[in-house]
C-alpha cells in the first residue's frame, strides 16, 4: 500500500497569492478612480468656462439652458454673476 500525505504549505502559498492578487488589484483600482474623479472636475470647469465665454459673446437661450443645467443655477440674474467671476 502507498500513502500519500499532502502538506498544508501548497494551501497556504495559494491562498497567500490569492490575498496578494487581491491587493494589487485593489492597489490599481483607487488611483484609477482618483484620476476619473479628478478628471470629471477638470472637464466641468472647461465646460463652465467655455459656456461663460460663449454667453458673453451671444446671449442664446440655449446657452442660458446648458450653463443653468451644469451649475444649478435657475435664474438668468445668478448665472449672469456666477459667469462674471469665473471669467474673472
């Protein structure tokens, strides 16, 4: 009869290897979601500053519209302010 024993090292370094997978992952996940997070803010203050200058220029309804939907702003008074300091 031959017995075979399996030792627990084989269980241990699969499962430390998992736990370090794990963790080089995760390692990449955060800076990538801090870099799209930044990335966003970055974008919204472009369009901020390209739909202020473009309302100075031409004062469209359109452009009202689309700086009232990025800034929350409602009334045409409060984006009128809100521009005059970003183009500041």
């Amino acid at each position: 009869m031959k017995f075979e024993l399996k030792t627990e090292n084989e269980n241990y370094s699969k499962s430390f290897s998992q736990v370090l997978g794990i963790l080089f992952i995760l390692a990449l996940i955060i800076p990538i979601c801090d870099i799209a997070l930044k990335l966003g803010i970055i974008s919204r203050n472009y369009q901020v500053y390209y739909n202020c200058r473009l309302l100075s220029v031409e004062k469209s309804k359109t452009n009202f519209h689309k700086l009232s939907r990025i800034s929350k702003l409602k009334s045409k008074q409060r984006i009128w302010e809100f521009c005059r300091e970003v183009l500041k």
